[in-house]
C-alpha cells in the first residue's frame, strides 16, 4: 500500500509543478490526449503488476513535458 500512496504523491507533486495551458492546435491536442491516455493505461497496468516503475515514470514524463511546450 505505501507503494501506491508513494506513486500517488509523486504524480501529484509533478502535476502541481505543471502549467496547463490550453492550445489551439488540434494536432497539438490530440497528441496531448493520446500521451493522457497512454500514462493511464500504464499506471492501470502498474498496478496490475504488468508495468515496472521505469515504464510509468517515463510514460509520466512524456505526458508532463508536452503539456509545458
């Protein structure tokens, strides 16, 4: 339990450092809903016990910096 009380903390504390801004281009959005939807995705397989750690940090990673461009 203190691992998913961990990841909790750790995906809340990169959002709240995150400056979501809305963009225009609907290209731009769609891949911003596509990485959405793949950090999801491994995080529920992270918690099958399907994912390892690595592959949900960078699948966080990739969602959190194209919501900064």
């Amino acid at each position: 339990m203190t691992t998913q009380t961990d990841l909790r903390k750790h995906f809340l504390t990169k959002i709240a450092e995150v400056n979501f801004r809305t963009n225009p281009d609907y290209h731009f959005r769609k891949m911003l809903y596509r990485l959405h939807e793949e950090f999801d995705k491994v995080w529920v397989r992270y918690n099958n016990g399907d994912a390892t750690m690595k592959e949900w940090e960078n699948s966080l990673n990739k969602w959190i910096k194209m919501e900064q461009i």
